[in-house]
C-alpha cells in the first residue's frame, strides 16, 4: 500500500512564478505524484482570491500529468498524512531561504519523523524570484515578462488596473 511516491508542495502561490514552475517541474520529474498545496487562511492579504490562484496554477501545471492542485488548511503535516504523502517539497533560492526552511522542516519532522521535507534548487534565473516582488514590479509598472507565465501577467496587469481605479480589492 502507498508504494507511490506522493510530494506535496505547498505555498500560498499569489501568484505561482515561474520560480514555483520550474521547481513543480523538477519534483514531477522525480516523485510518482506532486500535490500542490495552496494554504487557504494566509495572514498575507493575498492579491487574488483562492480560486484565482488555483485556476492560474491548473492552468500553468496542465502539461504535467502527475501534477494535481489542491487546497489545505490547519497544520501541513495534517494534511500530507490525509494524503498519504511522504514527502514535503520546497524550493531554496538562496542562503536567506534556509534558516526558515531548516526551522520549519525540523518542525514538521518533530510532528510528524515519517515525512521528509525534500529540498529542491531552482533555475538560478529565478534564485531572486518572489511573489511580492513579481506584484511590486507589475503595480509600479514594470515587466515581469518571463518571469511568471503569460497568463498570470495578464491577470496581474486587469488585477492591477482595477486596484488602480479602486472598482476592485
Ligand atoms: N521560486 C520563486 N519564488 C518562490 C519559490 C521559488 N522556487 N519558492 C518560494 N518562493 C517565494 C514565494 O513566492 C513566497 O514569496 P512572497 O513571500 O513574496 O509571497 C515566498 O517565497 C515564500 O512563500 P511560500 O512558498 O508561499 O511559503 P510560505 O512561507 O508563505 O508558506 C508554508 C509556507 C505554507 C509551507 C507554511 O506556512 C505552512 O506549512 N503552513 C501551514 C501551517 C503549518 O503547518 N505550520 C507549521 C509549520 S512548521
């Protein structure tokens, strides 16, 4: 039972980068399935709304089979068991991720010593990537061209223009 290999891959993806891509691409790569896991109560104030962000992640891991979107609330170690996930994936970009990424992983593995955070290098054109940088960027104007996928650009510039023009949150 549970011969598969199940990462999840959890984040609050508002919006996914290319960043978050390359490394859902690597982790397909690799294990037998990648859930990837949006939080739903993120303390953020995110710029999209829940379906939003999940209808721009189906629609940018399509190509990938064994990729499917999901949703999760409450501890992720809670949540991987309920899937029978083995495997919690997260990407480092550079030495500034690891303290946080090191503090939460020996956290999860005090809750849960079954699971194993495995830790994932992107591409290094993406090492500087965030989310909050890829929205300043676009609020202020610049191009975030390849950088996210073309859809999520187009989606920020309408989310943008609305905020702009105060008809939209
Ligand atoms: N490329 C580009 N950007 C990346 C990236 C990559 N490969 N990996 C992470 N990022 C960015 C994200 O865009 C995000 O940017 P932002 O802060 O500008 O929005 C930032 O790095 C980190 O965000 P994210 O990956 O969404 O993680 P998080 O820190 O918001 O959330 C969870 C981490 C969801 C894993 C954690 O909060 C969690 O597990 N919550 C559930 C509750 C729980 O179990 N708590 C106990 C934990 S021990």
């Amino acid at each position: 039972m549970d011969r598969e290999i199940i990462a999840i891959y959890p984040g609050s993806f508002d919006p996914v980068t290319n960043g978050h891509l390359d490394i859902i691409e690597r982790g397909s790569g690799i294990f037998d399935r990648v859930i990837v896991a949006v939080l739903v109560n993120i303390a953020k104030d995110p710029l999209f709304t829940l379906e939003e962000r999940l209808e721009m992640l189906r629609d940018a891991t399509a190509r990938w089979p064994n990729v499917v979107i999901d949703t999760f609330d409450g501890l992720l170690v809670s949540y991987a068991a309920e899937r029978h996930a083995r495997v919690i994936l997260r990407g480092i970009r550079a030495v500034t991720d690891f303290e946080y990424e090191f503090q939460m992983a020996l956290m999860n593995r005090r809750m849960s010593p079954g699971i194993e955070t495995v830790f994932m290098v992107p591409s290094e054109a993406y090492s500087y990537l965030s989310s909050s940088l890829v929205k300043e960027v676009s609020a202020l104007g610049g191009s975030v061209t390849g950088l996210v996928p073309t859809d999520v650009e187009r989606h920020l510039k309408i989310r943008i223009q609305r905020k702009e023009s105060g008809r939209e949150v």
